[in-house]
C-alpha cells in the first residue's frame, strides 16, 4: 500500500511537470490568436481563481486571516509573468534552464528569510550552476556572458520569483491549503493583469485582441486552465507524500518535457554551448534535490 501511494504521488508530480513543461504551445497558440502572454496568464488565472473561490468559498477567509500570504501571492505572480512570457517569446531550452537556476537562488533566500546558513555543499551547488548559466549565456560575439534577450531577463527573474515561491511556501506551510492556492492563483491573475497594463502603457504589450477563430482559442484557453488547476492539485498531492528530494528530483522531468516537445515543433536551438552549460544547472539542482534537508530554525 505504501509503494502504491509512492507511485502515485510521483505519478501526480509528472503530471505537474509535463503541465508546466508544455504550456508554451498553447500560449504561443494563444498569442497567435491575439492574446498577448500576460493577458492570457490574466484571463487563465483569473479563471482559476474563480473555480477555487466556487470550490472553497472560504479561503479567501484565509487569506485575509495570514497577511504574509500577499507576499507569496505577488511571487508565485511575477514567476508566472516572467516565466510564461519568456517561454512564449523566447527559446523555450535556454528559457527553462535559466528558470532551473531557482535552486542557486534559494541557496541565498533560504539564507537571508529562514536563517538557513549556506554549506560548503550549497554554496558548491551555487559555483556550479552559475557557471552552467555562464556557458549558457556567453555567446561567440558577446564579452561578457550577459543575458542577450528579453526572453533571457525574463527566465532569470521568473526563477527567482520561483524561488522565493519556494521558500514562502515552506514559510509559511501552517496556513490553509486552499488560502495558499488562492494567494497563487490570484497572485498570477493580478501580477499579469498589471504587468499587461503597465507594458501596454510602455506600448511593448499589444491591447487584447482576442480572435476565437471558431472558438478555437477559447478551448484552448479552458483547457489550460483546466490543466493549471489540476497541476496545483496534483502537487500539493505528491509534494505532501514525498520527501522534499524525492519531490524535487521528479519535478526535473518539466526540463526534458519541456526540451521533447521544443526539439519536435522546432522552438529552441540545441547547440553544444546549450547543452554543456545546461548540464551544469540540471546537475547543480539535482544535487541540491539530493542533498540532506536543511534543519530548521528556531521559531521567531
């Protein structure tokens, strides 16, 4: 029985992965459509929180109730933003191994937020996966290895709000699970509606002009979020009956679905620089995956 629930609790975290590692299709589908990212993540998850608010009508009790939910509400917001803008815009191999240096970066907020001070074994992992992002980013005719795209800037800073997601949530692990839910749903709506309107003052963000064309893209926009709201459920599922290495390790399979899926609609380029330096940042997190779990500090 115990072997069963193993299997499906990492069964539920794949599902998670491949939801993730495949949503640039269809918001790059979107975006054909009319439907910019940001106000497609807006209309999506905003979708998402209404179904939660339907489901459990209390949890917005919750969420007024744990005002440190705000705080976890605008990450898991700007790693949406960044990390489904960049997917749709940009490579989507160089997008998701320079959101997987999330790790590197928790290294320093687990620091600074829960008093985690960083090992030699850390502060290692952290080396290697800035050089697997060195690599990465130095191209032939550049000087310096300096993100090259807005695609670039957007995965570096979609990983670190996904870290600081990371690290809230362990903060945080004693508040209701639907108020987290509807803090990251809501979060994601309200951070990409924003994030529409400022770009669209700054006129980078075109204004929605969304084109069904024969209610295709309004299915393809309830599926995702269908899928979106079943990829929450299906990780608050096996993240609650594995080890935290146990869960981070099957989470890397959203890099090979992510890579499978580019490499067969031709969204990224695989050059030996790419891989080298990619290897490096999947090696740093898988390390930090299997590394003994951090003690936890003293209640403040």
């Amino acid at each position: 029985m115990k072997d069963r629930q193993a299997l499906l609790a990492a069964g539920a975290l794949v599902i998670n992965a491949f939801v993730w590692g495949v949503s640039w299709w269809p918001f790059r589908a979107l975006q054909g459509y009319g439907l910019h990212p940001l106000w497609a993540t807006a209309l999506i998850y905003g979708a998402a929180t209404l179904s939660v608010m339907a489901w459990r009508p209390q949890a917005w009790r919750g969420l007024l109730a744990y005002p440190p939910l705000l705080l976890l509400a605008a990450a898991a917001g700007l790693t949406n933003v960044g990390f489904n803008w960049a997917v749709t815009v940009g490579d989507v191999v160089r997008v998701v191994l320079l959101f997987y240096l999330m790790p590197a970066w928790s290294v320093l907020i687990a620091w600074a937020m829960l008093d985690e001070k960083p090992s030699a074994g850390s502060l290692f992992r952290l080396l290697l996966a800035l050089a697997g992002v060195v690599i990465v980013l130095k191209s032939p005719g550049s000087p310096w290895p300096v993100p090259q795209s807005a695609a670039d800037w957007l995965a570096l800073a979609g990983g670190l709000s996904f870290a600081f997601t990371n690290v809230l949530l362990r903060k945080l692990n004693s508040t209701p699970g639907e108020a987290r839910m509807l803090a990251m749903f809501g979060g994601g709506a309200l951070m990409a509606s924003a994030a529409a309107l400022a770009g669209m003052a700054w006129k980078i963000v075109p204004a929605p002009a969304f084109q069904m064309a024969g209610l295709a893209g309004l299915g393809i926009a309830a599926a995702l979020c269908l899928a979106f709201l079943a990829s929450n459920w299906a990780l608050q599922y096996g993240a609650a009956r594995l080890a935290a290495s146990t869960t981070a390790i099957v989470m890397l399979t959203e890099i090979l679905f992510a890579s499978a899926s580019a490499a067969l609609l031709g969204a990224a380029a695989f050059s030996t620089r790419t891989l080298l330096g990619g290897g490096l940042i999947v090696l740093a997190a898988l390390l930090a995956a299997l590394a003994p779990e951090p003690a936890s500090p003293a209640a403040k």
